[in-house]
C-alpha cells in the first residue's frame, strides 16, 4: 500500500517537472516518458546506461568536491 502511494507520489511530480520542462523546449520537442513512447529494447538498455554514466559521474564530481582526487579514489 505505501509502495502505491510513493509510486503516485513519484508520478505526480513527474508530471509536473514534465510540464515545467515543456514550457522551456521549444514547441519542436515534445518531452515523452520511455513508457509512453514506442521503443525496443535497445533504446531501453542504451536509456539506462547513458543514465548509469551520468550517475557515476555525478559521484565522482560529489567526491571530487570533498577532496578526493583521481589518485586518491584509485587507490581506494
């Protein structure tokens, strides 16, 4: 049950940001969830991985801010 209600939660505010982020694209681009646009699964796997780089990086410039350097994390 509160699964249900975290996922309505999410949604409801994905919908939100999703309409925040029509109104900066140009009327050209259409914002689209992956669950509503027709895909394969190539276009599934290629979403996530490219989603997986940019939260790796994320860390690593989250590390780099508190002072780890590439020498230090490669040590680690």
């Amino acid at each position: 049950m509160a699964l249900a209600l975290q996922t309505t939660q999410f949604e409801a505010k994905l919908k939100k940001a999703m309409q925040q982020v029509k109104l900066i694209l140009d009327s050209e681009k259409c914002a689209q969830l992956p669950s509503d646009e027709h895909h394969s699964y190539d276009d599934k796997f290629s979403l996530v991985e490219r989603f997986t780089h940019l939260t790796l990086a994320s860390q690593v410039n989250s590390l780099a801010s508190l002072g780890l350097d590439q020498g230090k994390l490669r040590q680690a």
